[in-house]
C-alpha cells in the first residue's frame, strides 16, 4: 500500500493563540482530537459534537478524546453550549481562530470563515499532543451520528489508514460539479477514485498531519480557494492511504453560499493550482484505482425539487452572447467551433457531449497554467458551459433509472482519463 513516509524536520506550525499553549502543557497525552468548526451553530454544533463523544465511548472507550471548538466569531453562544453538551465525557477546549481577510470571501457549505486557518490550528494542536487521530467536522450537520466516530476514526486506528474522507449519499443531480469535473479530473490526474469534494468530516492520522499538513507551504491561494479541494488533492496526490466513509446523508443548516460563479471559481481554481504543484506527480499516472470505503454504500437517490433545465440552457445561451471573446482565448480552436456549433434551436434535445465537456476542461487548465487571462475571469468563464453540459447530462438521464445514472458519470471519468494525453501534450508544449 502506499504510505507516508515521517518528516522528523522542523514543521511550520501556524501560531497558537491563547490558551492554546497554556492548555498543550498542562494536558495530559490524548488519544483523539475531535476538531468542529463554527460560526453562529448553536443549534446544532452542540448535538454533533455530543454524538461525536458518545461515538467513541462507544466504539473505542479506552481512547482518551478532547474536543476542540474553533469558533469564528459566533454570537449566539456556541462555544459554551457544546462545552454544557460535551458535559464531564471529554475533554474540552475553546479557542477562536483566526480570519484573514481573503477567508471571508471564501464560500464553503460548512459557513465558517478562516476554515483554513481552523484546520491548520488543529492540526498542530494534535501533532503537540501527539495524538493518533485529528477528526474534523461542521459544526453546522445536522445528521452528524455517533456511528461517524467509528467510520472516519477505524480505518487509522485499526487499519493503519493516513487519512479518510466523507462519502455522503446524495440525489442524482446534486453535486454535478464534484461528479462531472472536480471528482473525476482529480481520478484521472492522480489515479485514485475518490467521490466528494466539499469536506464536511475528515480523519488525518498523526503521519498524515506531520507529513503533509504541517510543512504545506500554506500560501495566499489557499485562502482564496478555500481547504477542501486542497486536503482532497494532497490525499490523492501524496503516498498516503486512503479510505472513504460511507457516512449516510449530509444534512446541514443551511448558510448563503453565493454565486455559482464564484463557487467554481474557487473549486475549480484549487485543482488547476495544485496542477502546477503536482506536475511532476500526475503526468506519468495512467488509469485509476479506487479508494477502500466503510460503511455501507449507497447509490444515488431520485431527484428532489424541480431541476430548472431551461433556466440552465439560457445561462449557456447568455455566455455565447456575452463571453466568446473570452472563450476565444482560452479554449483551443477546434473546442471554441465546436462550443460555437452546439445546436440550441430545440431545448428538449440539446446535447452537450461529455467528450467535448472534458476538452473544455483541460483547455481551461491549460488556460489556467499559461495565464492567458486573469485567473478568476477565467475561472469564472467556465460556469456557462457547466450550465450547459448539467443541462444536456439531464436530459439524456432523467428518464433513466438511478443506475444507469451512475453509469453515465462513469462514463464521464472514463472520457478524463483517455483524454488526459491531450492535456499532457499541450501542457509540455507550453512550458517548451
């Protein structure tokens, strides 16, 4: 299996507010550190780190656990109410984490500000407490389970796992980002299947935060593309063992996410960036291979709520009237006629192939590495043609049962990685 290797150099810990030093020294060793981010959760933060706690009395009593609430600034009381639900069964501590000013624009399902910063504090609190586990979750989940402690813990404490991330069951069009560009341009970069991209709950083991959380060069971008896609690509890009938890639905109180525009911008942005970290790593990669999971699976449910095609289909018509000439620069000529060709006089049978789709992508990657335009113009210049391809991948599904739904996003994966020479022959190119 592929394993981390440990880093006994020195790490680049972020620095620990108060009490946070005070508390390290006068603690006691700690088995597990369970980490929630909030931000004005109070009505639910409190039962999810309570099931957390009751999780591992359950599973592994003999562990000694500490909570750890980083808080972003919350006015409703959060830090105290989960110290009252965390009661005289775990260890707790508080501590407000630090926002920077590129974090606030940063748009992320969990709606706390500073999640870089948070993540990165809690890592360096369980490598000082040299603690075996560092769970992570929102604060914000409403279908957090103390079966969770187990599925995301087990693999690291029994299995030797370096870090395990969520895998929550959702509708066949929810989350068409993750399962038609993030998820299967991450398989075919780095040749591991893994199939949710927006975090929500993470498990790093001791090797994983000291080998590659701590010493990342933890630079601007991360802040402004925001943590998840960035865990996720180190796990998939680094020697480090991988699993999935099956961990049910993601319920979760619902917080402003933004425009669509901007959350691809930065979902997108992470992967294109850590492209140019990683090239070395992905471009001799062929094929792919998937991830251990636990828990048990579950296929995708049946639609919920009207899917609004037409609505799609016009935001695609708006880009081929307001964007070809962005669209002119980065995409390849022979991509640009055919976007150029698509046929939209009949909306029922508009069709968006999935092979032109992944040539987009890769244009724009490739766009991304050449800096041909601004990087957030750019970015922000896919989401027409996201509209467009999301619209045409329902109408050839939506009379389909769910599995030949799962079918048709595998087909998708497939297209990335046989069309993954294409982008290595331009990316060579242009760094001739």
């Amino acid at each position: 299996m592929d394993r981390l290797t440990s880093n006994d150099g020195p790490l680049t810990e972020p620095s620990l507010p108060d009490p946070i030093p005070t508390l390290i020294e006068r603690s006691e060793p700690i088995d597990i550190v369970v980490g929630v981010l909030t931000f004005n959760d109070g009505a639910t933060a409190p039962a999810a780190a309570r099931g957390l706690i009751e999780g591992f009395r359950q599973y592994a009593p003999e562990k000694r656990v500490l909570v750890v609430n980083c808080d972003a600034g919350s006015q409703d009381g959060t830090p105290d109410l989960i110290e009252h639900a965390a009661g005289h069964d775990a260890s707790f501590w508080a501590v407000r984490h630090a926002v920077s000013g590129s974090s606030l624009h940063v748009l992320s399902e969990s709606g706390v500000p500073g999640r870089d910063a948070a993540i990165r504090l809690l890592a360096a609190v369980a490598e000082r407490l040299t603690a075996k586990v560092c769970l992570i979750v929102d604060g914000n989940l409403k279908s957090a389970h103390p079966r969770w402690s187990e599925l995301l813990a087990s693999p690291i404490l029994d299995k030797g796992a370096d870090c395990v991330l969520p895998h929550f069951s959702r509708n066949r069009y929810e989350g068409t980002l993750t399962n038609t560009l993030l998820a299967p341009l991450t398989r075919a970069l780095y040749g591991k299947r893994m199939t949710y991209h927006q975090g929500g709950a993470y498990a790093f083991s001791d090797r994983f935060v000291r080998s590659l959380l701590l010493p990342q060069p933890w630079d601007e971008e991360i802040a402004t593309y925001g943590i998840d896609g960035w865990v996720t690509t180190l796990a998939a890009a680094e020697l480090a063992d991988v699993y999935e938890a099956m961990l049910g639905p993601r319920l979760r109180q619902g917080k402003p996410m933004g425009d669509l525009s901007t959350i691809i911008a930065q979902s997108v942005g992470c992967i294109f960036h850590m492209m140019e970290r990683y090239q070395s790593t992905w471009e001799p990669v062929t094929g792919s291979k998937t991830v251990p999971m636990i828990g048990e699976p579950a296929g995708l449910g049946e639609p919920v709520g009207a899917l609004h095609v037409d609505r799609m289909i016009h935001g695609f018509q708006q880009g081929l009237r307001d964007l070809v000439p962005i669209w002119q620069i980065v995409l390849a000529p022979d991509t640009f006629q055919q976007i150029l060709e698509l046929g939209i006089d009949d909306a029922d049978s508009f069709q968006f192939p999935s092979s032109l789709w992944v040539q987009v992508v890769y244009d724009l990657a490739l766009a991304y590495h050449d800096r041909l335009l601004h990087r957030e113009h750019l970015l922000k210049s896919l989401t027409p043609l996201y509209l467009g391809h999301t619209a045409s991948l329902i109408l050839a599904t939506r009379a389909l049962p769910g599995k030949r739904m799962e079918e048709e996003l595998e087909r998708v994966a497939v297209e990335y990685e046989t069309m993954k020479p294409y982008l290595i022959q331009r990316w060579r190119w242009s760094d001739e």
